[in-house]
C-alpha cells in the first residue's frame, strides 16, 4: 500500500472554510452518536443493578420472614425432644444457612453489572484514532 503525499492537499478541491466546516459537522456528529451510545449502554448497565439489588431486597425479605416464622415454629417443635435453648440454636443455625446461600446468589448477580460503559469508552478511543489520522 502506498502512502499518501503528506505535501499535497486530500481533497484539493475545497477551502480551507469549508474542510473546517466538514470537520467540524463530523464531530458533532460524532459526539451525538457517542452519547446516545453511552446513553443506551448506561441504561443497560443501570436495569441490570436494578434486578441485583431486587434480588438483594428478595433475600433479605426472605431471609427475615424466614429467620423470624419459621424459627419459633421450628425451635417450639424440636422443644418437644429437647431443652429450648438448643431447639432455638439449631434451627436459628439453618436459617442463617439459607440467608447466607441468598445473599451469595445476589452478589454474583451484582459482579455480572458493568458501571462503565465499555463499548462507548472503545468507540472513543476508535474514533479519537479516526480524528488524528483526519488531522495529519
């Protein structure tokens, strides 16, 4: 491939008004579709938190229902073939288990969720490429 001649003009046929003027409606271009890139990618990124912090809210909900009912239903039953204190114990044990499995499962969803937009910020760097070699 050859180079082209850095001496001579890449489009010859226009002002130096109108170049600037091309350059400078590419760039607007440019920075409109960049941001609507970022827009759509934050947005993608913010429904995604929202469903890890659902989940998160889901846990703890259950994981407090769950602690606080089921545990004196659990803990009375087992006081029948024990002493209470460690009917209570165990099943307050069991319960802390699951709440535990629950706020594990959320967090994974939570590490799955992308705050910076990486196509946009590649797209920038693409397009700040583009604009130097437009330059020189």
């Amino acid at each position: 491939m050859t180079q082209a001649d850095p001496t001579r003009p890449k489009q010859p046929d226009k002002s130096l008004g109108e170049l600037f003027g091309d350059l400078s409606h590419e760039f607007a271009e440019l920075v409109q579709t960049q941001t609507e890139l970022a827009k759509t990618e934050v947005r993608h990124q913010a429904e995604r938190a929202k469903m890890a912090g659902s989940a998160f809210g889901a846990a703890a909900v259950a994981g407090y229902m769950a602690l606080v009912l089921l545990s004196f239903a659990a803990a009375w039953g087992l006081a029948e073939v024990m002493p209470e204190g460690f009917a209570f114990l165990i099943v307050g044990a069991v319960y802390a288990i699951v709440a535990l499995v629950l706020f594990m499962r959320a967090r994974e969803r939570m590490r799955e969720v992308q705050l910076v937009p990486q196509a946009t910020v590649e797209s920038v760097k693409e397009d700040v490429q583009w604009a130097r070699q437009k330059m020189s």
